[in-house]
C-alpha cells in the first residue's frame, strides 16, 4: 500500500513539474497584452523605466509575477496585469521572453559608464559595497539557480529605479535582504553611475 501511495505522489510530483513547464509558443500569443510596455520582443522601446524581459530567466520572471500577484512587490499597473494570470500562464510568458534576445545600450556617458564599471566589478570598499558581478556575473548574465536577474544590456533608468526603490524599501522582494542592504550604502551618483554602466554590459 505505501509504494502505492508513494508512486501516486510521484505522479502527481511529475504531473505538476509539466503542468507548471512554459510553451514559449503559447507564450508569444500571450505577450500581445506585455507588448505596449515591454515590446513584443521583450525590449521596451517606450520608457525606459519598464525593463526589458528579453532574455530573462524564467525562474526570475515566474517570481516577479507572483511577488505581484501575492503583494510581495508593488505596482499599480503591474499588479494589475498580473492578478488575471495564472501559473501557466506566467510560465508561458517567462517561456517566451527568456528565449529573445535583449537588444543592448549604449552608455551616453563615457565617464559616469567608466565609474559604474568601478562599481560593478570591484564595488566600493569603503562603504562595504559588494562588486555587482559576485552575483550578476562579468557580463551581467545573472545566476538562473540563485534567480539573480540577468542586467545586460537593461535601461539604465529602470536599473537606477530599482536600486533606488531597494534603498527606500519601496521594493522589498530580494532574498535576505541582500539588495536593500547593498542599495542603502550607495549614492545617488553611484547608483546612476552603475546603472549607465549596465545599459552597455554584455
């Protein structure tokens, strides 16, 4: 009786593991209600204070959608996109957009781009700033395991709104802490300087 139990419990394990797997196909006919804000591709031509998704990993977009939805993470026109989704449907979305590819920036500041970099990769040690590629990579590919958030390539005006909404505690969603206590040694200039930087990483 119990290894009847137990493979009944296996099954619905591997049934749920499918049902919750996104169809990046199912995914683009979804993303038509994204495309106003993020670009149909995933890459928001509009306003650069709405990310880009292109490119993204999945298990980061999944969360971000349920933060909403649960009130984790707060956004009166994000919320409300996301409070009619369902878990398939999130997965689908997050199918689709981590398949695009984010279209890159261009750093209109050489000398502020040139003070991110310093940031990013060596952070800033008198004030026990972390370098930002410990965890986002050189690149800023990001760590899909660890759902770190790829930044390659993300508008600069959504990056420095982030780290600022971190610092506020306008945006409490991070794991441990980890971004608000990192955002709450940082400058308003070292926060835009990093930010121009990672418009351009790739």
């Amino acid at each position: 009786m119990k290894k009847l139990v137990l493979a009944a419990l296996l099954a619905l394990g591997v049934a749920g593991v499918a049902q919750a797997a996104g169809d990046a196909a199912a995914g683009q006919a979804k993303a038509a209600v994204c495309a106003a804000c993020h670009g149909m591709d995933g890459n928001s031509p509009a306003n650069p204070v709405w990310p880009k998704l292109a490119g993204q990993h999945v298990d980061y977009i999944t969360k971000q959608i349920a933060d909403f939805k649960a009130g984790a993470r707060t956004d009166a026109t994000m919320t409300a996109m996301a409070m009619p989704l369902s878990d398939q449907d999130a997965a689908d979305l997050a199918a689709y957009f981590s398949g695009q590819t984010v279209s890159i920036g261009s750093a209109a500041d050489a000398d502020k781009a040139a003070a991110g970099q310093k940031i990013y990769q060596g952070g800033i040690a008198g004030k026990g700033v972390s370098a930002c590629m410990a965890c986002h990579g050189p690149s800023g590919a990001g760590n899909p395991g660890a759902k770190f958030p790829s930044l390659k390539g993300q508008h600069g005006a959504y990056v420095a709104k982030a780290l600022k909404d971190f610092r506020s505690g306008t945006r409490t969603n991070d794991a441990a802490k980890m971004m608000q206590s990192i955002a709450a040694k940082m400058s308003d200039a070292e926060i835009e300087a990093v930010a121009t930087y990672i418009n351009g990483l790739h």
